[in-house]
C-alpha cells in the first residue's frame, strides 16, 4: 500500500468520524461501560461512545467507537473497526480493517484487512495476526505476530520481530530487528542511526538504509512565498487599518512610542487571557466527574475559543502601533504612513535572524497589542503625520 494510499485513508476516515456519516441500519448504544456480552449478537453495524467499551460477543457489521478511557475487543467484529480512545485493545478477531486514534494500541489478535494506527506506543503482539498492511504513525513500535503484507509508517524508536509477507518500509530514529524477524521483501528505513540487525534474522530482500534529506528546494521556495504573502498582507491590512482609524492608529502609536514597557505589559495581560481561561477550563473539567466533565467542556470551550479568536484579530492588528513607533524614531518622514512601512520592514528583517527573530516577533506583537489600550502622556498634543491628537 502506498502512502498516497494510506493518507487516502486517513482522510476517510477521519471524515467518517468527524462528520457521523451512518449507513441506513445502525445500532447505537452510549453509557460510561458499554459491554456486548459473550453470547450476545449486533447484527448491525455499532456505533458505541462511553468511557470504558468491551465486546466480548459479535457484530456483524462495523464498530465505530469513541471511549475516555479504553476499547477492548475480545469476541470479534466481522466488520471493521474504526476507534479513538485513550486506549484500544484488539484481543479477538476482527474481519475488516482497524483503524485507531490512540495513546496506546496492542493488537493480539487476527485483522482479516490493514492496521491502520496513528498513536503513542503501538504493539502487535506475538500471536497477532494482520492479513494485509501494518501502517503505523508512533512514537513507539513492536511488531511481532505475522503480516501478510507490508510495514509502512514513521515512528521514533520501532523493533520489528514478525514475519512479514511483503516489505519493511519506515521513517525511524532507532531500529532493531529481532532474530525473530523474517521479511520477505526489502527492509527500507530512512534515519540517521544506523539499524541494529540481529545476525538470525531472515531479510529476503535488501537491506537499504537512506539518511534524512534536508528539505527539497521547492519546499523551501514555498515558504519563502508564504513569508512575502504573509508580509505583503500584514502591511497591506496595517495600511487599511490607518486609513479607516487614522486619529486612533496615530494615538496607539504615540502611546507604544512614549510608553513601550506599559504597553508591554497591556499586551502581556491581554493575552494571558485567553489562557488562564483554557486553564480553568481545563481544572474544572479534570476535577469533575466523568459525567459532568464534558458538558462543561461544551459549555465553556466556546467562550474560551471565542477569546483566543478575540486575540487573534488584535493581534492583526499589532503590528500598526508598534510599527508606526519604530518608524518615527528611525525615518525624518512625517506620514504615519511612512512610519508604519519602515518600522515593518525592520520587523520583517529581524524575524529572519534565528532565535532573535522569534523574540522580537513575540515581544513586539505584545507591545503592539497594548499599544491600542495605553493613553499617550497628556502633557502636550501629538502631530503624527498628518493627524492631531490632542
């Protein structure tokens, strides 16, 4: 399977569910523990949220399941599995294809179709059994059990102890293979450490390791295009935002040029906001119960994506104090105008500067952000291009 193919699918299923996209005949079932009973049969596909979900009976059809805490599957799916959960366990048999957005994955079971897993720590355990691709996005990898195709994927450190039918075709940091493994094709990894092989193990194919590529050049180029597209705009929209707000822009920037460091700590609590939102969010959700956790995170996740949206659009907005003040004290000119296009020209070459670039970016945008919040010292009128303030 190649990776077109297997982001292909990714999107699918992503798509499947994001959207709840269902066929004409479903059952549904949702509590904090659902369990299909050994014995017990769903002649239908299943779609099951709860925190804790066990199938130790059938299904026929397909299982769509979302948990907080863990999936388990102990009888079998004749269908395919689609899952996202802290954890998921694939103990039984499952006909179809399992795919699975999880911290922890261990399949031990038999998978008639793909794997298709992007997650933490993934294993498949000796007594596995996949009939098709092994696709597999990690940080951790164990592969063991048989394969009837290929592994394909990128994870940090991986082991591969399996029979693999087809070839071994990975992005890794650190691979070992076992003296377990027999691959019967190729064994493909790109990094930058060199693979420890064991000498009893059966690679039929070839061994080719490539080291990592820096990015191609026409990588490059596109972002160095998004960088001047992103400049072009920021300058043109500060130049809208002078235009329409001539006296206010003109205020900001006098009040960022006499008082940049309370400015600076205007746009610092400004944007501390939204965080200390998100955070509280965050505790009242985690100290409820399972039972009221999401509702609140329903009721209060729009407020606070509300107020990060709120700190975005001021922070669009930033760069027109900021600016306009870095121009007065550099250029002679006397068009606010003129000021705003010097001062970010400057900006827009200091960001370049590795390290001093970000400071600069993220100091600034402070900085500007509180200059549209700090009144400019009242002790005698400000002529800032063209514009009076009194």
């Amino acid at each position: 399977m190649s990776r077109l193919t297997a982001l292909v699918m990714l999107a699918v299923v992503a798509g499947t569910v994001v959207t709840g996209a269902q066929p004409a005949s479903a059952e549904r079932t949702q509590s904090d523990f659902v369990l299909i009973q050994e014995g017990e049969t769903v002649s239908e596909d299943l779609y099951a949220a709860g925190d804790m979900i066990v199938i130790q009976g059938l299904i026929e059809g397909d299982l769509i399941a979302a948990a907080f805490t863990e999936i388990r599957i102990e009888g079998e799916v004749r269908g395919s599995v689609v899952a996202v959960a802290s954890k998921v366990v694939v103990d039984g048999a499952v006909g179809g294809s399992v795919r699975v957005a999880a911290l922890t994955v261990e399949i031990n079971g038999g998978v008639g179709e793909d794997v298709f897993v992007g997650g933490l720590d993934v294993t498949t355990g000796s007594e596995s059994e996949i009939g098709r691709d092994a696709l597999l996005w990690a940080n951790d990898v164990a592969v063991a059990g048989r394969i009837g195709r290929n592994v394909e994927g990128q994870f940090r450190t991986g082991t591969v102890a399996a029979q693999v039918d087809g070839e071994v075709d990975i992005t890794v940091s650190k691979l070992t293979v076992g003296p377990t493994a027999t691959i019967a094709g190729d064994l493909i990894y790109v990094g930058d450490d060199r693979a420890v092989i064991s000498d009893a193990a059966d690679v039929g194919g070839s061994v080719v390791a490539e080291s990592e590529l820096a990015p191609y050049i026409r990588i490059r180029a596109l972002f160095l295009l998004v960088r001047v597209l992103v400049v072009l705009a920021m300058v043109a929209l500060g130049l809208g935002l002078i235009w329409s707000f001539p006296e206010r822009s003109a205020q900001a920037a006098r009040g960022v040029f006499e008082r940049p460091l309370i400015a600076l700590a205007w746009g610092a609590g400004l944007a501390s906001i939204p965080i200390a939102m998100a955070l509280i969010v965050w505790l009242f959700v985690s100290l409820s119960p399972r039972a009221t956790g999401l509702p609140l995170l329903l009721v209060f996740s729009p407020i606070v994506i509300a107020a990060f949206a709120a700190l975005f659009v001021g922070l669009l907005s930033a760069p027109v104090p900021v600016g306009a003040a870095i121009g007065k004290r550099i250029g002679p000119a006397r068009s606010i105008y003129a000021w705003f296009v010097i001062g970010a020209t400057l900006l827009v070459l200091l960001s370049i500067v590795p390290l001093v670039g970000t400071i600069v970016l993220v100091v600034g945008s402070l900085v500007g952000l509180g200059g549209w919040f700090v009144e400019p010292a009242p002790d005698e009128p400000a002529v800032i291009g063209e514009v009076s303030v009194l």
